[in-house]
C-alpha cells in the first residue's frame, strides 16, 4: 500500500480562448472563434479537441506555474492546434 501524498499545488487558472480560425474558417470538430475555457487542471476541458489541447498543455502548464515565453507578454501564450488546413489560433491568458 502507497501512503497518502498531498495533491501538488493546481497553479494559476488560465483562460482558452479561440481568436481565430485559419484555412476555411471552420474547425473540423465545430470549435469557433469566441470560444473559451477556463483552466485550472491538467484534464482536458469539456468540449475541448483533444488534439488541440495536446499543442496547448506544453504552453499552458508553465503559464500555471508563473512561467513565461520570451516571445510573448507575460502571462499569455498564442498556440496553434495541429489541422494543417483549418489551424484553430488559441490565445493562453492567466486570469488576474
């Protein structure tokens, strides 16, 4: 039997937001620009591409924990879903 850990700290929850649909404009599961998500785990977000969210947690966990990307204000991340036609544009933001 493992003894008890306390869970880790859950970090800063961060907003998801859709800004832009590139290609047609249309997302192939039905995402759209306005769309958002609030974040404070590392489960995927009802409603959320699953692949989409795999391109985001590399940049969303660190925004979590107080990191930040050299390239990018601080606290926020644009990050892109893989769909080489029809790329759904994220825009990372901590929530203040």
């Amino acid at each position: 039997m493992t003894p008890e850990r306390p869970a880790p700290p859950e970090g800063a929850a961060v907003s998801i937001e859709v800004v832009e649909i590139q290609g047609t404009g249309v997302c192939s599961i039905g995402l759209q620009v306005g769309d958002r998500w609030v974040v404070d785990s590392a489960l995927v977000p009802p409603g959320m591409c699953g692949w989409a969210y795999a391109a985001i947690l590399p940049f969303l966990q660190p925004l979590r924990f107080g990191g930040s990307f050299p390239w990018e204000a601080q606290g926020e991340a644009l990050v892109c879903c893989p769909d080489p036609a029809n790329p759904v544009v994220f825009r990372l933001s901590v929530e203040r």
